[in-house]
C-alpha cells in the first residue's frame, strides 16, 4: 500500500516541534508526508534582535520571513509536499492572549481576515481540495483545546475535522475532486508520565524557570494527555538530529540554547525523539508491548 500521511498545523514550527521526528521517519520509509499550514505565523514573537523589525507592531514583515524558516526546516525534515491553506497569506495568524488559568485564548481586538475568524466551510473548503488531491490515509492534528488554547490551533482542529467530513461526501463540490475518505485522524499528544519525568530532571538539574510554576507531582496544564488516553507512540530517536536542525531553522520563534535544550541534549531521543497521539477516528490497529500502536497506519494493510 502507497501510505500518505497529511499534517495540519496552525503556524510554521508547530509542525516541528510537535511531529518533527514522526514527519521525518515516515519520509525516511518512503510515505508521502504533506503538511498543510494555515496562517504565516505574522503575529509570533521575534527572538532574533537584528529581525525585531519584522514584527507584527513594526514592520508587519514577519510572515514572509517565516514562510522561507519553514521551507529550511521542511528540507531538514525531507518533507517536500508543504502547503499554505488556500495559498500563502490567505488566512492571518489571529495572535493569542494569556488567560489567568495558564492557557492562551483569543484577544478581544482579533482582527478581520484572521484565521480564527475565518468562515469554517470555506476554509474547510480549502483544505477538502488538498485532501482529495493527495488523498492521505492518516491526518494529523490538534485537539479541541488546540494543545494549550490557542485560537489558531483550535481552528486547525475545527477546519481539519470538517474537511475530513465533507471530503468523503461525494454530493459536496465535486469540483474538488472525487470523494476521499481519511481512514485514521489523530491529535497530537504529549504523555504524563513523560511530562513528569522531564520536569523531574529539569528541578534537579536546578531549573526552576523551565515550565515555572509546573510541580512534577501537581496538576498539569491540559496538552498533557493521561497515559491511558494515548492510543500510538512514534519512536523517531534516529531522528532526533533532523528535528533538531528543523526547530533552528525556525530561528525567530525557537531558541535551542538555555537549560532545558541542553538537558534534554542529554536525553534527546527521549525528549525530542518519541511523538504520541490519540485516534480520533479510525479502527487502532495492533499494539505494541506497551499497548500502543507504534505505526500510525497500523490496521489499514
């Protein structure tokens, strides 16, 4: 079976940082990996000092850039099928502010034009097209919640489940294509007891402003997924170093220097190089010895 597996992610680097090690093996393997990405990311915040001016409050520059981070990081991955939603800058990146609880939610002041403003069926719409094009038999993307609330990813999470919907219904705009139906859609996920483990070795390594305010033995914030929720485990740890090179290729949004980068240089294939995830439709195919599928297209033949 020719396996194609299609990505859906609200900005650049949420596809690396997340499913970076998972994109590059199945690559590796041979399956076509499409990733699609909904905004340009125009309102991220600028780590980079000499690029400050590219910011949203200042020259406004900053998606133009981000699309030539992504297309680097993409070429770490070997990932040559990546796509913007409806094309490049048709939805904006709608920015995000935090909530008192700890998760990001949406400003009172989202701008038209944005992505979390954006009419659902016609953005799912867009995304129906690709899906009936490259017809993938595995999608990935985010949760309801979006991970950790943001707008976009909630979005994402919202256009992705109802193209997959009107994709397989062959009475809708047959102009797109001929009806595909996405066997399995699952939802990136990060597991408590890694979680804790990690945040373990963080405060004992003496950092204490790595995730602040985050108590290894206390609740978690909601893109922590119970263990027993987890239905698949990617193991990329061969992968680590592609991961790795992609997330510096996203020079403006990620720094990978300070202390947890250098812990987890010491445990990188099990900090960077293990992605897990919830079916959100399909059959789970067969396990793993620890009860997990570690294929995403396992059961599909």
């Amino acid at each position: 079976m020719e396996q194609r597996m299609l990505l859906v992610h609200a900005h650049p680097d949420d596809e690396t940082i997340n499913q970076g090690a998972t994109m590059a093996k199945y690559v590796a393997r041979g399956t076509q990996v499409t990733l699609v990405t909904c905004t340009l990311g125009e309102e991220g915040e600028v780590l980079v000092p000499e690029l400050e001016h590219l910011a949203a409050d200042r020259d406004d520059a900053l998606g133009a850039h981000r699309i030539t981070e992504l297309a680097q990081a993409m070429k770490e991955l070997g990932v040559t099928d990546h796509r913007f939603l409806g094309g490049a800058g048709k939805y904006r990146d709608s920015g995000m502010v935090w909530h008192e609880e700890g998760h990001a939610v949406a400003g009172d002041d989202v701008r038209e034009g944005t992505f979390w403003r954006a009419d659902l069926t016609e953005a799912a719409a867009d995304l129906v097209e690709v899906i009936r094009e490259v017809r993938p038999q595995v999608m990935v993307t985010y949760d309801e919640f979006g991970g950790y609330g943001h707008p976009d990813h909630i979005q994402a999470h919202r256009v992705a489940t109802y193209a997959a919907s009107l994709a397989a219904a062959r009475s809708f705009r047959p102009d797109l294509g001929p009806a595909w139906d996405v066997a399995k859609i699952y939802w990136g996920a990060m597991s408590e007891s890694r979680m804790r483990d990690g945040l373990r070795r963080l405060r004992e390594s003496g950092d204490t402003t790595t995730f602040e305010g985050m108590d290894p033995e206390g609740p978690l914030p909601h893109f922590v997924t119970s263990d027993e929720l987890l239905d698949a485990v990617v193991e990329g740890g061969e992968f680590v170093e592609a991961k790795m090179a992609a997330m510096r290729a996203h020079a403006t949004q990620i720094t990978v220097d300070g202390p947890f980068f250098a812990l987890s240089n010491n445990v990188g294939n099990e900090v960077w190089g293990v992605e897990f995830f919830r079916l959100a439709k399909g059959v789970r195919g067969p396990v793993g010895p620890h009860g997990l599928e570690t294929d995403l297209f396992a059961g599909l033949g």
